[in-house]
C-alpha cells in the first residue's frame, strides 16, 4: 500500500514526538497534512482538512482527552481511521478507547517499522470494505488526486494530458494517457466513445443516433465516432 495516498494527522502534545512522527512519516513517503498539540486546535484542524488517518495520542492537552476527540470525530466523520499512541496500559483506558473503534494501539516510542506495518494494513482494511471502485486515486508528478468516480462526467485526451471533467464544473488537466485512464477506470461504467473521449455510463442523459452525439449530465456534447456506435448501444442495453 502506497502510504502518499492517505491524508494523515498527528494529535501530539509532544513537541519532541509529534516531530519525530513527522520525520518517520516523510521518510515513509506518507502523505502528513497536518499536526496539534491539544484537543481544542486538532478538532477544528481535523473537521476542516478531512484526514484519512489519524494518530491519536490519549493523554492530550485541551478540554478532552484523546479519547473523548476521537468520540467527537466519530460523530462527523464515522470512517475516519484511528489509531492510538499511549504509555497508558490501564484495563480502564483500554476499555474506553475502544469503544471509539481505533484500528489499533501503538506504545510509546513508536518504532518506524510497527508505525509503517499498522498504517499499511489499515489503508489495506479500509480499501477492501470500500472496495476499490469508489475511489480513483491519481498522481501526476508531485499532485496526488482523489477523485470520486461516481462524479466523473467525462475524460478528453489532450496530447499528453487528459482533461478530467468532474460535476460541478470541476476541471483537472492531467499528464496522463488516455489508454491508462481507461486501464484504471471501472469497465462496467465508463466506456470510449472516439478515439478521444471516455464517458461515464451513468452521466449519459441522451444518445442521438441520427447525429451521432451523445449528450451528458453537465449538458455537453460528445461526438460518437461510427465504429464506438454499437459500443454504446450495447452499453445503453438500446
């Protein structure tokens, strides 16, 4: 599991600790967006930047213990990944923490290699209950894009790039072939109708045969060369 894929905060009243997380993290290639040393300044940082991992130590400065954070997070962002840091090894935190649904503990010190084994398998748990097909993850060049394929409207090859058109009039041009964005792509939702252009199944409004055009959800229009014609009949079940 590509560790740069996955947005990961650090909740640290340790200034000395939460740099060493930081610098164990760089060296793993993960992807950290951001740090807070208290409760109070971590759960407005969190609920603004949205991580996918967060490493929670218990004993917090603020108005709430890890635990109870993480019991406030839990609200709002139900499939965030928790993972605790703790010196404590109490029966009674244990029991508490737990009912926040943590992937996993981590003692203190944490040892590169255990931190780099735990968040590789809890990225590898998450994918597999979300299943792989609700997320695009793409990288070009220093830029890593997360996009939601179900928001995917259509994919026009220019030269080099492609220009990715999501909904909402959302734009991405990247470097990237047309052929890999096929290969990367669900085959049972998106097909290519020209030698340029790859649609999404589910933004397609109308198919006008006569004209050869088909026209999508953001209402644009996309021209069906004649040998993708039966393709897309197929695909429409028409």
């Amino acid at each position: 599991m590509d560790l740069s894929v996955a947005k990961i905060f650090i909740v640290e009243d340790d200034q000395i600790l939460r740099q060493e997380l930081s610098h164990m993290l760089d060296e793993m290639g993960a992807w950290v967006v951001g740090h807070a040393p208290d409760s109070d300044s971590a759960l407005q940082k969190i609920t603004h930047i949205l991580p996918d991992v967060i490493l929670m130590d218990i004993d917090i400065q603020g108005n709430m213990n890890g635990i109870e954070l993480s019991k406030q997070i839990r609200q709002q962002l139900s499939d965030i990944i928790i993972i605790y840091l703790t010196s404590q090894d109490d029966d009674q935190s244990f029991d508490d923490a737990a009912r926040t649904l943590p992937f996993d503990f981590l003692s203190k010190p944490v040892s590169r290699r255990r931190l780099k084994r735990t968040l590789t398998l809890a990225l590898e748990s998450r994918s597999q209950k979300t299943g792989s097909t609700e997320e695009w993850i793409l990288k070009d060049g220093s830029v890593i894009y997360r996009l939601k394929i179900k928001d995917i409207i259509h994919i026009e090859a220019q030269d080099k790039y492609c220009q990715i058109q999501m909904i909402q009039n959302v734009r991405h041009l990247v470097r990237l072939s047309l052929i890999d964005a096929i290969k990367a792509l669900p085959p049972d939702g998106f097909i290519q109708v020209h030698r340029s252009h790859v649609v999404n199944l589910h933004h397609i409004l109308k198919y006008d045969r006569q004209e050869s055009e088909l026209t999508l959800s953001n209402g644009q229009k996309i021209n069906v060369s004649r040998s993708k014609s039966s393709t897309v009949l197929s695909a429409l079940s028409l």
